[in-house]
C-alpha cells in the first residue's frame, strides 16, 4: 500500500504573526510547527504503516524551511519526504495550492491520500476537496475514525464526523481523506528516528515538475482569492480593576452587567 500525506508548516501563533506589505503571511519571520489535523493525518498514515507494511511518502509545499517538517515527519516514521517550493508559487490560496499539490502528486503511485481538515493560518478546509477534484478521485472529509482499509478488494470505510452523529463511508481506493486533530494522537519522534531522518536526502521539486498544471493557476497571480487588508489582532487595554470585599464585588458585577443590558 502507498500513502501520501500532504503537510503543511504553518505559523505557530503563540510566537506572534507578521504580514508582507501586499497582506500575504510572512512565513519566513515567524516560528513554525506541523499542522495539528496534518499531524494526525500523519500519525493514521504511520498506522497503516505498522499494520500493513505501507509506504509513507509526506509532502508538502512551501519555503525550503518546511524540509523542517519534513524532517517531523521522518523522524516519526515516514518512509520519504518531498518539498515543493519554488518563488512563482508564492502567495497562493486555496485554489492555487490545491493545484499546485495536486501537479507534484500526479508524479506519485498512491492508493490513499491523507490530508488534514484544515490548517490554522487559513482556516478554509479548501484544499483536500479541491486536490480530490483536481485528481478525479473520491473524497472523505472530517474523518474522526479509520475503520478499515482493504487492499485486496479496494476500498476504505471511514467515520466522517457530522454535528451531533457521524456517517459511515465507505469509497473506492485511491481516495483522499481529510483528518481531523481528534482522529488520534500522534505519536513522539524517536531520538533514532531524528538521525536516520537527518541521514536522508530530502526530495526537492520546483514548477517545471509539476504535472498538468497551467502558470495561470499558481501562486498570487492565479489566486482567485485576494486579500483586501490584514492586521495583527487588536490588543485588549488594561481594563478597570477594582478592590472589594466579597459582597460589594458581586454588587458591581451586577450594576455593570446591568448597565450594559447584559441582564
């Protein structure tokens, strides 16, 4: 069985978040880590690893800093790493990264694609659907559960989480799954894991090795999606800080609840 799980390094917004002039993150300013519903994507691939003896590929697109999370990615188990990077492909949004990845997987043998839900700098859960569709492949979304996977007779069953409930789906391989963070939880590195993964060449692709894919649709010239105006969060002032005894505390909350019509 052969896996690809797409990753992406994304802001660790905990060390603040920096933007260029035209809006776009700037990635390279800022502390990164893996993608939470990436890294659970990642950590279900390394199970079917350990149960069927699959090959894990993990790719992803971006800086040639993210060969950092590629690195991640080794180190917990993966089997190869391939970075996409290249200064045309630059700014994309959804619809231009979707077929960006999408060129470099057409490179690939697969039978399960693995992506996460979302990521945490975008928020938009675009971009699997989208690889799907570039891919002409089916798709399960907000999988909470890997039920089964049959090599034999391809196919995947899958819990796709749904409000209250959950749906029970099953597609014919290959297929893409989008994960959820609460899929599982992934696994440590191992100090092993971390030499052999150092050991290994990284796989580095530019655009000339994208498959099918037209310049009019990559990075912030075939973004669709534009940014009209970013902004750091706006910081909260120090507020009022007030000094009671137990009773009198209680009044004030009232009072002021009261005179904001909050009760």
């Amino acid at each position: 069985m052969k896996i690809v799980v797409c990753i992406k390094q994304v802001p660790d917004t905990k060390g603040g978040v920096k933007f260029n002039p035209d809006g776009t993150l700037n990635r390279g300013a800022m502390l990164a880590i893996m993608n939470p519903d990436d890294k659970a994507g990642l950590e279900a691939a390394l199970r079917l690893k350990d149960q069927y003896g699959a090959h894990v590929t993990v790719v992803t697109m971006g800086l040639p800093k993210a060969e950092e999370v590629l690195r991640e990615a080794m180190a917990m188990g993966a089997d190869e790493g391939i970075l996409v990077t290249d200064r045309v492909l630059g700014g994309a949004d959804t619809w231009a990264t979707s077929q960006t990845i999408a060129g470099a997987l057409r490179n690939l043998e697969y039978d399960l694609i693995i992506t996460g839900r979302q990521a945490i700098d975008g928020d938009t859960a675009q971009v699997g659907p989208q690889i799907s569709e570039h891919l002409q492949i089916p798709v399960i979304s907000y999988a909470q559960k890997i039920v089964e996977v049959n090599e034999a007779e391809k196919y995947i069953v899958v819990e796709r989480q749904y409000d209250d409930r959950y749906h029970v789906v099953k597609a014919q391989l290959p297929c893409l799954v989008t994960a959820l963070a609460e899929l599982n939880e992934p696994r440590y590195m191992t100090p092993g894991g971390i030499f052999d993964a150092y050991a290994k060449d990284i796989t580095v692709w530019h655009r000339a090795d994208l498959k099918d894919v037209l310049d009019s649709n990559l990075g912030l010239a075939g973004s669709p999606t534009k940014i009209a105006k970013a902004s750091d969060k706006v910081r909260k002032g120090a507020g009022q800080k007030f000094e009671l005894d137990p009773a009198a505390a209680a009044d004030k909350i009232v009072e002021t609840l009261a005179q904001k019509h909050i009760i």
